[in-house]
C-alpha cells in the first residue's frame, strides 16, 4: 500500500506548508514573495524517486508525470476545503481520500510496497522540508533586520 495523502495528518504543520493551507497561512500566501514561493518545486519528484528505488513506489510508472501532476494539483486543493456549496463539487476530504486511492492504485507495487522504506523515506523527508523552511524563517528575519 502506498503512502497516503492523509499520513500528513499526525503533521498538521507540514500538511499545511505541502497544500498551503489558507486557513493556516491567511493572506500570507498572497504576498509577493512569501517563503513558500522560495521552496523548491522538485520535492514532488525527489521524494517520489526516493520512494521508487526503496522498492515503496512501481518502477515502471512516469513518476516526473505524477509529480508534475500533484504540484499542479497542490495550490488549487484549498478551494474545496470543507464542504461544497455547489452540488457537483466535491467535499476537501472527499477529494484527498480519491487522490490517495488513485496515488495507491497507480504507484503500488504489484508484489506490495516496502513500506518501512517508504515510511522513512516519508519522515527523512519531512524533517528535510521542516529544515528548508526554517532556514528560509531565519534567512528572511535576517534580512529584516
């Protein structure tokens, strides 16, 4: 089984900075040149590279594709946060729980997932991200000084 989506939630932080959570961030994600436009835009594909030579992740699937998919998908994930006020859109729950069905159908190996890689892998990269964005806290204050 691959990673989900929803294994952020015992990171509330972290899922907030990955789908740049308004309710979290506020108006600060429409500054121009707010922290999260200084993170790399390869952390999709680096992350999903590491997954796939651990053996958590199909080796035969496009993972560039996938990883350009979910950064496209990322920014506009906060419009259906909550439920739906219109009939033919769904809930922000709903959506996560169907783009982590896809993502487990798609990237799982058929032989099954090496998940303790894959769980690491998960951890080493969100204490990486974690370190990226406090070092890009510390650079900004330092420029405000």
């Amino acid at each position: 089984m691959f990673v989900k989506v929803t294994a952020l939630k015992p990171f509330p932080l972290m899922a907030a900075i990955l789908t740049r959570d308004e309710e979290i961030f506020g108006k600060y994600l429409r500054k121009l040149g707010n922290l999260f436009t200084r993170l790399p835009s390869s952390l999709t594909l680096e992350f999903l590279q590491a997954m796939q030579e651990a053996g958590a992740v199909c080796q035969d699937v496009n993972i560039a594709a996938i990883a350009f998919i979910l950064d496209t998908l990322t920014p506009h994930l906060e419009a259906f946060r909550g439920n739906s006020s219109r009939s033919n859109r769904p809930s922000f729950d709903v959506l996560m729980e169907t783009i982590a069905e896809m993502l487990e159908r798609m990237l799982t190996p058929a032989s099954g997932a090496n998940l303790v890689a894959g769980k690491a892998i998960l951890l080493h990269g969100l204490d990486q991200a974690q370190a990226r964005f406090t070092e890009a806290l510390e650079q900004r204050k330092k420029g405000n000084t």
